[in-house]
C-alpha cells in the first residue's frame, strides 16, 4: 500500500514539475476585427434635398418586446431606400417613418414590416403631417405640474391649468 501511494506522489509531483513553464510571459495573439458602428450606416445614405419627403404612421401588432421586435422592425425600415428616418415606439405600438414618397410607398413599408417577421401586422396605416409624439399633450407638456390623476389612472388636465395642452381639452 506505501509503494502505491510513493508511486502516486512521484508521479503527481513529475506531472506538476513538467506541466509548469518557466516563462512568466503571457502568449498574446492579435486578431483583426472590422467594427462597424450602427449609426454610420443610416448616416452614409445619401438623401435627395429636393425630394418630397411624406410621413406615415401606422400601428403594428404582433410586438413583444422593445428590444427585440420594435428596433428589428425600425432598423429595417430604416434601412430601406429613400426612407428618412424611421421610429417604432413599442409601448404605443406605433411606427413613425418619414421617406421620400418617389421612392417609398405605403405597400413598401408594409412589406418591410412583413419581412421582419412573420408575426408583425401593419394596421391604420395613415399619411400625416406631423407625428403624434410632435403633438402636444398634457403628460409631457405640463410634466405632471398641472395634472390630476383620475381613478382610472390616465391623465387629465386640472381645472384651474393655464398651460395650452389642456387649454386644448376644455
């Protein structure tokens, strides 16, 4: 039994004697990498100053989460030609794409949406002539100063607020 732990010992203190290196430098390896930074490429378009640039708005069911599915969609649209600029707020489930209505139709952008995904349905697509966030509204004009809170838990405007979104609602 001694001879069998002897042996053992010995051979676990070659093991550790030959795997060790003397050297204390560590190997470094370079590798080239391309980095390419996401808003270069929305940037490098070009973009037509003499073209008729139209706004769409439409609703967008299927979305589960912001992440994932509403910047999928947006970086699609975005990347299509002759669009602008391209939003898709997710909470409201709402797409905002301003685009040059030469190169970019409705059907268009509805068949980005598509591709994107098999679940994402285009719904109330409609021309406008500013986005609903440009809109004014109480919640984010008044920032809650001059609001109330109803028991239903939406926003309203105060009777006695002087601020012009809820001058609008009386």
């Amino acid at each position: 039994m001694k001879t069998l732990q002897n042996i053992l010992v010995i051979a676990l203190i070659s093991i550790s004697i030959i795997s060790c290196k003397s050297e204390t430098k560590p190997e470094v390896k370079t590798i080239e990498t391309e980095v390419k930074a996401e808003s270069s490429t929305y940037q490098a378009k070009t973009l037509d100053p003499n073209a008729n640039y139209a706004k769409a708005e439409f609703g967008i069911e299927g979305m589960t989460c912001a992440m994932g599915c509403a910047k999928t969609i947006e970086k699609k649209i975005a990347k299509m030609d002759g669009v602008k600029s391209a939003k898709v707020d997710f909470d409201r489930q709402l797409a905002m794409v301003e685009y040059d209505d030469a190169k970019v139709t409705p059907n268009s952008l509805e068949e980005a949406v598509a591709k994107a995904g098999d679940l994402y349905k285009v719904k109330d697509m409609k021309t406008v002539e500013a986005f609903s966030n440009e809109t004014k509204n109480c919640k984010a004009d008044c920032k809650m100063e001059c609001c109330k809170t109803k028991d239903d838990k939406k926003m309203a405007c105060a009777d006695d607020c002087k601020k012009e979104c809820c001058a609008k609602k009386a």
